[in-house]
C-alpha cells in the first residue's frame, strides 16, 4: 500500500500500538501528540487519513478537524474517551467520517481505517451518475455539482447524496440510509448529523434536501 495515516494520539502507548497495527497492515505512518503538531504533519505529509484523538494538548481534536475540513476533505476517524451521544454528533457534523470509542481493539481501527479509505477512492457501486435538476451526482468521477458548480463534499456525504439521486422524490427511511454509511456502529442519529452537514454543502441546492417528517429524507426535484 501507499497510503499515509497520521495518528495524532498524546499517550505514546496508545499511539505505538496504533503505529504497530497500521504499519503491520501495510500502511505508512505519521505521529503527532498535540494539535499543533497534528496540523503541522497534515500540512508538510498530506496525509489519506487521520486518526485523531479528540483530547489533545494545545488544540483540541474537534478544532483540527474544523480547520482540516476549511480546505481538505482528507478522511477523518475521530477517537474518544468520551461516549456521549452529543460529542458523537458534534464530531460528525464538523466533518468527520467515522467515529470510535475508547477503550478500542486496534484491529478495528484498522479495520476502520481501511473503510474510509475505501469509500474515499471511490470503492462504490459501479458506473453509476444521477441528476435531479441542477443537481448532478456522478460516482465515477466521485463528485456533485450544483448548478455546475462542483460541492466539497465528504465521501460519506458523497454516498448518501448518491443514493437520494438516485430515486429523486422517493422518501427514505433514516434505517434504509443507515446501510449507505457502511458503518456498523452507526445508528438513525447519525444519519441525521451527516445529513445535516451535507445540507450545509449543497450551496444553492440545499431546498432540494427535503426532511420528511417521521420518515427521513427525500431529495426533491424542482419543478
């Protein structure tokens, strides 16, 4: 593999683990134990992914993320201590694509790893492109663009954009949305919170992304 994962993780044993794991698995690796530090290696090692710790010195993990996701759309694994459903949602709408809980099996974060990456190469359903009015998904090219306008979406806001495009109009229920994440640990509030984000990106199509009240979401054409 050719891939660069940055670990930004301040207790050492934690990060030597994850360095062993990752590096076993065939991936190259960057450290940072601080949130300085983590912004300096995205910028000089232009990392696939990041694996950050939200509890970091400095700066904190959900200010990194915010700033990484002003210009990039590099993956984003958040990790925590905390379980609490708030911090959940206020990682995912910052931009992050996947989520995980101490205590973890650094196995799983591999595993964890190797879905973002496979979802930001563009590992989908095959040859596939969708338009609804302004709006045109094509998971080939792994972009939208409204109005001509390409959107800087995430891979995960990507995959569910896809989906809605794909039957404009019909409503879907949060659960049916769920298996677009290719997140076992994800739930129908999760859906929510990166529904919510790619609202916020779709620029001047956002009033196509309708929420059906009891049901879930709808991507609406416009007359």
């Amino acid at each position: 593999m050719d891939e660069t994962v940055l670990i930004v993780e301040d207790e050492p044993r934690i990060a030597d683990v994850l360095e062993r794991y990752l590096r076993d698995a065939g991936y190259r690796t960057e450290r940072a134990s601080t949130g300085r530090r983590a912004l300096e290696a995205w910028r000089a090692a232009a990392p696939d992914v990041i694996v950050l710790d939200l509890m970091i010195p400095e700066i904190d993990g959900l200010e990194v993320t915010r700033t990484v996701r002003a210009s990039s759309d590099v993956p984003i694994l958040m990790v925590t201590a905390r379980a609490e459903e708030v911090d959940r949602l206020v990682g995912l709408e910052l931009g992050a694509d996947d989520y995980i809980v101490k205590p973890f099996s650094p196995r799983e974060v591999v595993a964890r790893v190797r879905a973002v990456l496979r979802r930001a190469r563009g590992d989908l359903k095959p040859a596939q492109r969708f338009s609804a009015g302004p709006l045109a998904v094509d998971l080939d090219a792994f972009e939208a663009r409204c109005e001509q306008t390409r959107l800087p979406l995430s891979p995960t806001q990507l995959r569910l954009l896809g989906a809605l495009a794909q039957h404009p109009n019909r409503a879907f229920h949060r659960r049916e949305l769920l298996d677009v994440l290719d997140d076992p640990s994800a739930d129908t509030r999760t859906v929510d919170a990166h529904i919510k984000n790619l609202r916020r990106r779709l620029g001047p199509c956002a009033d196509m992304l309708e929420t059906v009240r009891g049901v879930g979401y709808r991507l609406r054409t416009r007359p």
